[in-house]
C-alpha cells in the first residue's frame, strides 16, 4: 500500500517544472502517483551502455570549481522581466531549483550569460539554484523570485557532487521514497528506510538525487522502469550539500505524506 498527498499549484511558469509525484519505498515495483501540471520538456537520451560489474561507489569527476568551493553568483539580466531565462528547472526537493538543461543556441539570458562568463562560473546542466535575488528556503519561492524578479537576476548557484553506486537488491526493495515532477530527468529521494539501499551500507541520503541508472539518462518514470528491471542498478547520485543537511535536520518536502505505509 503507498501513501500520497498533494499540495495546490498556481500557474503554471513555462520552464519550471512543478507537478511533485510521490512514491514509497517499495514503488520501484508498483509505481503509485499523482499528477498536477507540468511543461514540457526534450533531451538526447544517450545508447546504453555496455553491462558493468559490481564496483564500489566512485567520485565522477566534475569540471573545475570556483574559489569558493562549488558556489558562485551568476547575474542574469532580462529584456523583460517575463523573459524567459533559458533555463529548464526541477523543484522536486522542494529547497532548490535544479538545472534540468540549459537551453543552448539561443539569444535567451542564461545563454548570453555563458557566452561572457568564464567556464568555472558558467550555468550547466544539473547545477543546483539556492537563492534568487537574495531570497531561499523553499523551492517554490525562488520560483517565484524568478517570476517577479524583474530584469535582473542575482542567483546563488551550486555545483553538484556526483557519486556512483552499485546497490545488490538481494530480494529485497531499495527502500528508498522518492518525488519527482512527471516531465522531469531526476528521482528526489525524500527518505532511506529498510532495504537494499541501507543494507548494502551505500552512502546514499534523503535529498540526494538519482541522475543515472546503469549509466543511462532518461525520463523519471524510465528512471524507475531501469530500477525495477535491474538485480544489482548502477545508480549515479547527485548531491547538494545543503539539500542533504536540510534532510537530516528533519526538512520534509512538499507533497510528501507525513506518514508512510510501506510494503
């Protein structure tokens, strides 16, 4: 049995992606959902990849940082203040904007920012916004600061560590809760209850994301089919530092049951 809960959603902003779906631990197996609203979205789904043997969890490396660690400011400035950014965004961890895929090719702000900041402080895909003109603390409002935030914008960006891990399912589920937007490329993991996950000793937290699976990308509800379909899933995790901190403090995302059934 799962448990879902949903929350009112407004109107809808063109490139965020803002329809939350919840499922529990052991949904991999018995997807259960609910769906408010969405934007659409596109992306390359690259070939398979060659069958991979267990390993232990690796570091991907990541492109050079900044000085500071990961976090850099980027100023974006708009024509109009309803402009577009340019920027395809996930607020599936309910604190954050994720960076599902930065438009390229285009005369919109988050391409034109590029082209003049340095590559350390250049927006890529899957880095993580935290504050939008001096605004935090909850997804949906820097959601909004980007909707009412004028012709320029100040945003607080972070970069992700990227991490891989093999989980043995051994019969059992991964116990993992996850939320995630129907259009979007990520699984949100609200919670690590019992399963493979906890049982294999992986360093796997609620507010990680799961990007990869057995080394492929794909939509959320392909995320889950390559879990389902897999004894032994590669999973490749993206982690912001203060989503994960948040978490452990007791941070409960939004559209998420204060309880849960599992089984």
């Amino acid at each position: 049995m799962f448990a879902c809960c949903c929350t009112e959603e407004g109107d809808s902003y063109p490139e965020i992606i803002k329809d939350n779906i919840w499922i529990g631990a052991t949904a991999e197996d018995s997807p259960s959902a609910y769906i408010v609203e969405a934007a659409p979205i596109k992306k390359e789904v690259p070939p398979a990849a060659p069958p991979t043997t267990a390993k232990p969890p690796e570091t991907v490396p990541e492109s050079p940082q900044d000085e500071d660690g990961g976090i850099f400011t980027a100023v974006l400035e708009r024509a109009a203040g309803t402009e577009p950014l340019g920027l395809y965004l996930d607020l599936s961890d309910s604190l954050t904007l994720y960076i599902c895929r930065v438009n390229p090719g285009t005369t919109l702000p988050a391409h034109l920012y590029n082209t003049m900041a340095p590559d350390a402080r250049r927006l890529r895909d899957g880095d993580y916004i935290l504050e939008v003109n001096g605004i935090s603390g909850k997804a949906k409002d820097l959601a909004e600061a980007i909707k009412s935030g004028g012709m320029r914008l100040e945003l607080k960006v972070r970069r992700p560590t990227l991490t891989n891990h093999t989980v043995t399912k051994g019969g059992q589920s991964l116990g993992l809760d996850l939320q995630f937007a129907k259009q979007g490329w990520v699984l949100s993991i609200c919670k690590v209850l019992d399963g493979a996950v906890k049982s294999s000793g992986a360093d796997i937290r609620a507010g990680d994301r799961i990007i990869r699976v057995n080394g492929r990308e794909g939509k959320s509800d392909e995320l889950l089919s390559m879990i389902s379909g897999s004894g032994s899933p590669e999973i490749m995790l993206s982690r912001c530092p203060e989503v994960v901190a948040a978490y452990a403090r007791g941070f409960v995302p939004d559209g998420t049951p204060t309880e849960t059934t599992n089984g």
